[in-house]
C-alpha cells in the first residue's frame, strides 16, 4: 500500500496514487482549489473499496 521511494519527511502515498502534487507557490486561489482537489482526490483513495453499507 505504501511507496518506499517516499522520504521518511513526507506523509506515506499509495501505490497507484493519481493525485496531482499541489504547486508549492502561486496565487491565492490556485493554491486553495489545488490542495481542495488533493484533498477530494484522498478522500477517494481513502475510501475506495469500503462497501456502501459501510
């Protein structure tokens, strides 16, 4: 589940992970809609394979 190339400083990644990195400078906006749509896209990660009932 979890990539080994990741250094020991960084939150773990999924094998798999399509999520796009966030740009570390830019505007205000495009900041906050990147790290928005990190956000949903690890919610989906996060998520996936949990049964409805769940």
């Amino acid at each position: 589940m979890i990539n080994d190339s990741t250094p020991s400083s960084y939150s773990p990644t999924w094998n798999g992970d399509t999520r796009t990195t966030p740009p570390a400078v830019g505007d205000e906006r495009e900041i906050l809609t990147s790290f928005l749509d990190w956000h949903r896209a690890t919610f989906e990660l996060t998520c996936a394979g949990i049964s409805p009932e769940r």
